[in-house]
C-alpha cells in the first residue's frame, strides 16, 4: 500500500515542490495552508504520518503537534524553518518523532519519512493479518477472506477493499483509494472506482441500495463498517 501522508504547510509553493517530489516515490501527500482545516481532516481520514510546519497562520505547530498527540499516535515529522534548539527539544518532548529543519533536500525529508514508517510499523507489527468481524486481510498471501472464505478479487478489487479494510470504520475520500492501487490501470474491466466499488459489494453479498459493508459518504468517498 501506497503511504498516505497529511501536511499542513502554508508555503504553497514548497507543499507543491514536496508533493511532487514524494509522488515520484508513491507516496501520498494531501496539504492544507490552514491548521485548523488540517486537525480536521485528521478526524476524517486515516494518514500514516503528519509533516507538520510550525509557523502557521492562527496557529501554532507546536499547539497542533501537543492537540494531536492527545488524540492519536500518528507518527510526526517536524518540518520548519524555526531553528531554536528549544522549538526542537519542546517539539520532540510534545511527542514529535522527528525534527528537519529548513532548508533541506526533498529526499532528505523522503529519507526520514521511510526511517519513522519503518520505526512505527515495527513497533506496532503485532500479527501479518488485519481483520475485522467479517473481513480478513492477508497480505503475506495476498488474499482476502470474507467469513472465513477466500474472495476472487482482481488486482485492483484487492488493493481498493484492502485499503477499507485497513481503514475500518473510517471515511476514505475517492482520491485516497484510486491512489491506492497500482493495479488499477491494469484492471481490464474498468477504471471507475465506482463500478470498482459496485464489483466488490456484489463479491459480499450487497449492493448500494442495501450496503451493509460499504457505504457511501457523499462529496467524501466511502467507509467500510464491517
């Protein structure tokens, strides 16, 4: 699965420079210039790691990094231009994983994005499988099961229902799950994420008048509650 990063930046130009930079490498990066929008999409979406600036307008990133942290252990990366020993040590201790301060090479901050992911998933590896009541992802065998049987799933089918199920119970915009597959444009029957969607629901049983797993969220995407 592709990362799937949250920014909250408000130099326009160098949110684009590093987004662009990051795609090259499959990682996903969504930025917002207002903090305060940022912390909510927190609450919407699930990210696996937050590049937080500390000179925002309204708000500072130390705030949003001591807020979020009450709230999540989402990994941390400090990015800013404020070079004070103390913002660092104060960052770090409200519970930051990492501290680049600017300016820096983009592929130094993909360098450190790699080195927290690979900290944080050893460190909450607990098992190979992600599970939920009726649903079991697999990834060492590359299978889904669905009340204990193994679905047949294109390539793009497995990646779309593995990343909800990944996210249960939590709202998934539709670029977040077209961006999670590398399979779709290998995928012959279609490209929609729609009738992508509709496949799945018929492979469990249901369908978007009567979704029991699947649902849609309007102007957002979709959240699977299983």
């Amino acid at each position: 699965m592709q990362p799937n990063l949250l920014m909250i930046e408000d130099d326009v130009e160098l949110a684009e420079i590093l987004c662009n930079f990051l795609k090259r490498y499959n990682i996903i990066v969504t930025n917002y210039e207002d903090p305060y929008l940022g912390i909510s999409a927190l609450s919407l979406t699930k990210y696996d790691l937050l590049i937080l600036d500390l000179s925002l307008p309204g708000m500072d990133g130390l705030e949003i990094c001591k807020e979020v942290r009450s709230k999540s252990d989402i990994p941390i990366i400090i990015s800013s231009a404020r070079s004070d020993l103390e913002d660092k040590i104060v960052g770090l201790e409200l519970g930051a994983d990492d501290y680049l301060p600017k300016p820096y090479e983009p592929k130094e901050l993909y360098a450190r994005i790699m080195s927290v992911l690979r900290r944080y998933k050893k460190s909450h590896s607990t098992a190979e499988e992600v599970s939920t009541s009726a649903l079991i992802l697999k990834e060492e065998s590359h299978t889904i099961l669905f009340n204990n049987a193994p679905l047949t799933l294109t390539p793009a089918e497995y990646d779309v229902l593995g990343h909800l199920i990944k996210k249960n119970n939590c709202v998934v915009s539709r670029t977040e799950l077209l961006n999670s597959t590398l399979s779709l444009n290998e995928d012959n029957e279609s490209r929609s994420l729609d009738v992508l969607i509709s496949r799945i629901r018929t492979k469990l049983g249901e369908s978007s008048k009567e979704p029991h797993f699947i649902h849609s969220v309007r102007g957002i995407g979709y959240r699977l509650q299983a």
